[in-house]
C-alpha cells in the first residue's frame, strides 16, 4: 500500500467524522425543546418546539441550513461551520440585557411570516421578554457530541489507528536506503 492511499484513507475518515458531525448537530436541533421556558426555568412554559421548523409551512432555520464541514486535506483539520448565534442557542442567553432588534426583526419576518412593521413590533416584545427571562440553553452542540461518539463505531477508529500506524510504519520502510542507512523524515 502507498503512502498516498493511505492518506486517503485517512483523508476520507476525517472527511466522513466531518459528515456525521453535521448529521449529528442537525438531529440535535430537530429535538423538542421546552417553549421558552427562560434562561433559569423562571418563565412558566407550555409545549415544546425544534429549533428547525416554523410559519410559513416549510420553512427551515437559518442555524439549521448554515451547518457545513470542510475538511482541509493540507492541513487535515475538519472544520465544521454554522452561524454564529449558534453560540446563543447552544448556551442560552442570561437575563439583564436586551437582545438587538435588527436581527430578532430578520428572524420574525422570516420564521413568523411577519412584515416589517409587524416584524419589528415583535422584536421589541421578543427583545424586552429575553432581558426579563433570557433564553434557556438548549446544549444542542454537546447532544451532538454525545450522540457523535454513539454513532461512530469501533471500525471508523480502528480504520484511523490502522491508517496511522501503516502511514508511520511505510514512511519507515520507504525512506530506508540501501545502504541500511534510516532516515525518517516527518
């Protein structure tokens, strides 16, 4: 076996690990969470909700469709990308601070269906509402992690440590000279 294939090996195991990490943020935020229930619990809620469906009918999050992995085969590094509010959604928001209105006026149009006008009438409410009872998190990022390591099966590691120890053990073998003199070169 080359070195190029194992590469590739290798390559297409941190490629696959970046496909099932995305599979896996997804199905996090397809979980019913409860309906603003507040950052601490303080808010009574009723229901339950994704963080992926809306009004109109169809609609998908922004959050949700911005999910993507890129793996970089020179560097080998797997980096998975996705709005940057993630961040609010994941570790929920305190209360104390208003939220800005552009972005909660964006969403209303968007996921309520709303006009402008109207939108931004319920950005206000939105907004005041989070500083009063901020968002509960919903640690959509580490269900995901969690359910990444359940997914992932003995084989795909074993496929990465067997990739590894030829790739290191062929590096070896092809940089020995004939004259018995080893070189290794990383």
């Amino acid at each position: 076996m080359s070195l190029a294939n194992l590469k590739k090996g290798l390559d297409g195991d941190l490629e696959l690990y970046g496909e099932l990490m995305v599979t896996e943020l997804r199905k996090a935020l397809a979980v019913k969470y409860p309906y603003a229930p507040g950052f601490n619990g303080s808010r009574g809620a009723t229901g339950s909700a994704n963080k992926i469906g809306g009004i109109p009918s169809g609609y998908q999050s922004n959050l949700y469709n911005s999910i993507e992995s890129k793996y970089d085969v020179e560097s080998q590094e797997v980096e998975i990308l996705m709005n940057e509010y993630w961040q609010w959604v994941n570790d929920g928001r305190r209360p104390g601070s208003y939220a800005p209105i552009k972005p909660l006026q964006q969403w209303a149009m968007q996921r309520l269906g709303l006009n402008s006008e109207d939108a931004k009438s319920a950005a206000f409410g939105i907004s005041k509402n989070l500083q009063k009872f901020g968002i509960a998190p919903t640690y959509f990022y580490d269900l995901a992690i969690e359910n990444l390591e359940k997914t992932i099966n003995d084989d795909l590691f074993k496929d990465i440590e067997t990739s590894v120890e030829d790739f290191l053990e062929h590096l070896v073998e092809e940089t020995i000279s004939p004259d018995n003199n080893i070189t290794v070169t990383l």
